[in-house]
C-alpha cells in the first residue's frame, strides 16, 4: 500500500542545482527516518543524507556543505537539495523511508524507484 515516488532528477550542468524530493502515498501514521541514497555506475550504494523524526540531519563527507536534506511530515515527503553540483555527483538516487508505520501496526521500510541525476562537465 505504501509506494515512494521520486521526482526532480535530470541532466544539469556543474556547479548548478537540482533539487529531489519524494512523496510517500498510502496510508501512514508516521515515520522514523528519511534519507537519500545514491549509486554511481561501478559503484556500491551510498548514503548520501538522512533526517531523523526528531530533525537530526546527517551527511555524507563528499556532500557536507552542498546538499540538504528536509522533511515535511504532513506531506510525507522528504527533499534533498543539491547546489555546487559535480560530476562525481552522478548517479540513480534513491529515496528511502524507515520506520514506516501503516494501519498494521508494523513499522517497514520502503525505497523509492530511483531517479537519474547526471552533472555534466
């Protein structure tokens, strides 16, 4: 019931901005982390940056300073907001929601289809 839709990724030159958010649809009562992952071609899946229910946010060494990432509870979504951008930068962005509860009760996780972020050079 629970499905994360991203939107936002595309092709951007360096050092511009682009901006990701993702919604979460179905029914939620509420959720524990927020947090955006990245996977560059020939490479292992990140983490890139992650918020807390309570607000603690936490970054990835390589995007301190560049990205930010925010919740809005009320519309489950979560944004992530990438300035300076680099080449290194590109890959599938993937969000994900943990601690997911629904009507059953159980908390779950959830990740988001991933959406393609080029910087080009």
């Amino acid at each position: 019931q629970v499905q994360l839709v991203e939107s936002g990724g595309g092709l951007v030159q360096a050092g511009g901005p682009l901006t990701l958010s993702c919604a979460a649809s179905g029914s939620i009562f509420s959720i524990n982390a927020m947090a955006w992952y990245r996977q560059a071609p020939g490479k292992q899946r990140e983490l890139v940056a992650s918020v807390t229910s309570g607000g603690g946010k936490s970054y990835a060494d390589s995007v301190k300073g560049r990205f930010t990432i925010s919740r809005d509870n009320a519309k489950k979504t979560v944004r992530l907001q990438m300035n300076n951008l680099k080449p290194e930068d590109t890959a599938v962005y993937y969000c994900a929601f943990w601690g997911v509860v629904d009507r059953t009760g159980t908390p779950n996780g959830y990740w988001g289809q991933g959406t393609q972020v080029t910087v080009s050079s």
